[in-house]
C-alpha cells in the first residue's frame, strides 16, 4: 500500500467540492494555504529542532556542512526564499477594508 497523505480538513473539503464539481480549482486561495503551512513549518519544527539539536564541534560533519549549504547567503534554500520574498513583494497590496454601516447624526 502506499504512503498516506495527511489533508486538513478544509484541504479535504476542498478536494471533495472539487471532485463532485462544487467549484473551479484555483491557485489563489490553494498558494495562501500552502504558504501559511510553508511558515507554520519554518516557525515551528525548524526553530524546534535547531534549539534541540547540536551542532557539535565537528566542521566536517555532511549534515552541518549540507545545512550550510542551504542556509548561506547565496546557498540553495536562501536563493530560493528570496525568490518567494521578491515575489511576494511583487504582488499588489491588500486593499484597506472599508467599514459597512450608515452614519447617523445626535442633531435634535
């Protein structure tokens, strides 16, 4: 049997209302969601592990060197997210939300 895949259940809803053709996929509202788990990750396990781990005195170590090569300025992963941050940047700003309702006046 193959490898199980974990939905959240707004992820499981989506595929559901997809699948019996509740809606059109779009990339919109999918990017947002991946994006919020993408930082969820690197907030989360990421800081976990690196304060629970040791990087220990051995410079020749593959996994510190590899980590290395990820994380250096102009190394794989930080070209990538800088990439992510570039695009981000381009996108156009949310507009300011506007506040529904009447104005009433206390006059006499």
């Amino acid at each position: 049997m193959g490898k199980k895949i974990k939905l959240t259940k707004k992820q499981f809803n989506s595929v559901v209302k997809e699948a019996i053709g509740f809606r059109i996929p779009t990339y919109t509202s999918e990017t947002e969601e991946e994006l919020d788990a993408l930082i969820d990750v690197m907030s989360g396990p990421i800081s976990t592990l690196k304060s629970e781990k040791s990087f220990g005195n051995d410079s020749e170590n593959p996994v510190i060197h590899r980590i290395y090569q990820l994380v250096a300025e102009g190394g794989e992963l930080h070209v990538l997210v800088q990439e992510l941050i570039d695009l981000l940047e381009s996108l156009d700003d949310k507009a300011p939300r506007q506040q529904l309702g009447f104005k009433t006046s206390n006059k006499g």
